[in-house]
C-alpha cells in the first residue's frame, strides 16, 4: 500500500499521534537545521584557534553554506516532488552527516568550502520535507502544535553547542565536526520513519484567493525580512566568537546553548501571540528586541551581556520567520512565501560577505552593524503597521493553513 494510494488514511495515521509526528519532524529540523547548518559557529573559534582559519575565509565558508541552502530551496520550489519524498530526506540526512564528519579530513579551504555548500543544499531539503509534512499531517490540529516542531531547531543548536562545550577542554576541532555527525546520525535515526507530506489530490489548488491590492504592504514585508536575513545571520555565524574575545572561554559555548534552549519554545509562542494581537506589530516588537541582543556583546564583554545576549537573539530569530510568513499568507500576495523565503535567502548570503572587511578589526564592528540593519528591517515593519488589512479574510487567524503545505514550507 503507497501513500499516493491512500492520501486521507496514511495522512490521519501516520504518525500514531500528533505528537509522535512532532518529536519526528523536530529530530529531523534539528539534524538538518540547528546541528548540521548551525553547528558551525561554536566550531569556528576552534578553528581560528587550532587550524589556522582566518575570519575572511571563515565568512567565506559560511556563505558557501548558505548559497547551498538557497540551492536546495529552489530545488523544492521548483521540483515539489521532492518535497514528498521520503527517499529525499533519507539521503539528505545522510548526505548532512557525511559532509559534517568530512570536515576534519582536511585542511583545504576550498574542500571545507565544497562541504559546507553541499550540508547548505541538504539542510534546505530536510527544512522543506520536514515543515511540509508537518503542515500537511497537522493541518486540523491546534496551531502550536507546528511551533513545537520548529522548535526542534533549537534543540539541535543547544545539543551541538553543549557537544562543542563539553569538548572544547578535553579536544580539538575535529573531534567537534565528528562528534557533531553522530548527533546528526542520532537524530536522523529518530526521524527516520517521518512521513512526508501526500500529493495533492487531481484538480487542487493552493488555496489562495485574489485580494484586494497589498502590494504596498507586501513591499515593506519584503524590504524587512530580506534585511532580517542579513542582519540575523551574521549573529548566528559569529556570535559565539565574537563572545569569546572579550569572556572567558566557556561563556561563548555557553551561550549558543542558550541560544538554542530560548528558540525551542519561541515559535509556538509567537505563534499564540498572533492569534492575539496585531502580527505587523509583533514583528516590529521581535526584530527591535532581537536588534538590541544582537549589540549586547559588542557593547559591552560582561559575561551577563553575553547570556542576554544569546536570550534575546534565541527567543526572536524563529519568531521573526513565523510572524513574516504568516503575515506573507494573510495578505493573499501571490507565492508570497516563495518570494519572502528567496529574499531571505539572499540576505543570509550577503550577510558574512558584507561584513567581511571589518572582520580583520574583531567581530565587535560587525555585530554593531547587524544590529543596525536588523533595527532597518524593524523601521520596515513599522510602515508595514500602517494601515494594514487586519480585515482580510476569515481565515486570517491561521494564515498558513491556506496554503499548499510544499508552498508554506519553503523557508
């Protein structure tokens, strides 16, 4: 029996209970997100430390891993049925933990390079198969319940940052990028039976109706979360080393931890507060908070600093992308999602290469001017309030329920 078979069946049994289907799909998020994307920022301060990696080239290979993320992005916009395969996600973990425990077999930038864009390509897969079968499997199920399993990326950042912690004192860097593979190995185990999401029954559409003209609204949306994605992704490449300049050598490690234990419940909760009141404004609150966790370390080297720090950018960066998507969905813009994911995209690119040339001063100047640009996308999110369609649609109080779960997916 296949699932193209029977969609409504395997689709209401396919995970035993909704909450089994989240424990899979958050193993899966944080093999594919929060160890196997993520788990190089507590990584590379060992790095600068014991191989020789200059910060240039360590902005390069972040950008390498992020170019590879947009690549496989695009691959499950283009290609949806890569999106309901689980031989797919079976060979992108796989795939994920090979690069990770490649890593340390040699000391080429450009294989290291090579590695990290193909991890970007197979993080990107499993981010997709994974939020698309959650979104399909949980459609008529209590929203948080998808906020729970995007918490998983949270959980694999403060897993891979404790593995880091736990063996910077006893190991080198190597052993980091082995030890990070098992935990991914670990994990895809756990999500190894996850169902993707069913094809879409002849004759279907995604849902989305023509509205009345936001593209005003959809500008400023746009402009704010393209900005987000520079200016938060130079936070999650560089924060830990840039902590450690300043803070003894624990309180780095210590705080991706805590970056990851906050960004394990923030979803669901942004996702409640959205119910409740206004998501443009919530977006402005989110991206100002996370702007100010942001210039914490560089501010000031107190170690308090430094775990606020890691709070404040923990509890936002998620929340930003489901208060940016969900508004996406509730404005009815065509392919909203696509375009808010590919703009994101872009920005995390840009991020490590625009700052690049302050590097060689320490990490203090970049973050500053992440902050600055992620306070920018705030000031896009105010004139984003103006005059904003809260009216629009019944159904904008699960604004991605709408969608096509393959579409809702791609961020």
């Amino acid at each position: 029996m296949t699932l193209a078979s029977t969609p409504v069946s395997v689709s209401s049994s396919a995970s035993g209970s909704p909450w089994a289907h989240v424990a899979r799909a958050a193993a899966a998020l944080a093999a594919g997100m929060g160890v196997g994307r993520f788990v190089y920022t507590p990584i590379l301060p060992l790095m600068h430390d014991q191989a020789g990696l200059s910060a240039g080239t360590g902005a390069n290979l972040a950008t390498a891993n992020y170019a590879g993320y947009l690549v496989g992005a695009l691959a499950g916009t283009l290609a949806p049925a890569l999106v309901r395969s689980r031989a797919v996600l079976r060979g992108a973990l796989l795939l994920l933990t090979a690069t990770l425990a490649a890593m340390p077999l040699t000391h080429s930038p450009a294989v290291w390079g090579a590695l990290r864009l193909l991890a970007g390509a197979a993080s990107a897969l499993v981010f997709v198969i994974a939020v698309a079968s959650v979104l399909h499997h949980l459609r008529d199920h209590p929203a948080h319940l998808p906020g729970w399993a995007f918490g998983g990326v949270g959980a694999g950042i403060a897993l891979s940052g404790l593995l880091v912690l736990a063996l910077r004192s006893v190991s080198d860097w190597r052993a980091a990028w082995w030890a990070a593979a098992a935990l991914t190995a670990v994990l895809a185990a756990a999500s190894w039976r996850l169902h993707p999401e069913d094809a879409p029954a002849a004759g279907a559409t995604d849902g989305t109706r023509p509205g009345a003209r936001t593209h005003r609204w959809f500008g400023a949306l746009f402009a704010s979360y393209f900005l987000e994605g520079v200016g938060y992704i130079v936070a999650g490449t560089f924060l830990v080393a840039a902590i450690g300049q300043g803070s003894p050598g624990w309180v780095g490690s210590g705080a991706w931890v805590l970056v990851g234990l906050a960004a394990v419940p923030s979803s669901a909760l942004w996702a409640r507060l959205g119910h409740r009141w206004s998501r443009p404004g919530l977006l402005l609150t989110a991206l100002t908070i996370q702007a100010a966790g942001i210039a914490l370390p560089a501010l000031t080297g107190s170690t308090a600093a430094a775990l606020g720090s890691a709070v404040l950018f923990g509890a936002t960066f998620l929340g930003v992308s489901t208060l940016a998507l969900a508004t996406g969905a509730h404005l009815r813009f065509p392919r909203s999602v696509a375009l808010l994911t590919a703009g994101y995209s872009v920005g995390q690119i840009l991020g490590p290469l625009v700052v690049a040339p302050l590097l060689r001063h320490g990490y203090h100047q970049a973050l500053l001017l992440a902050a600055l640009v992620v306070l920018t996308a705030a000031v896009a999110a105010a004139v984003l309030r103006i005059g904003f369609p809260h009216h629009m649609g019944a159904d904008h109080t699960a604004p991605v329920r709408h969608l096509r779960p393959a579409q809702a997916a791609r961020s």
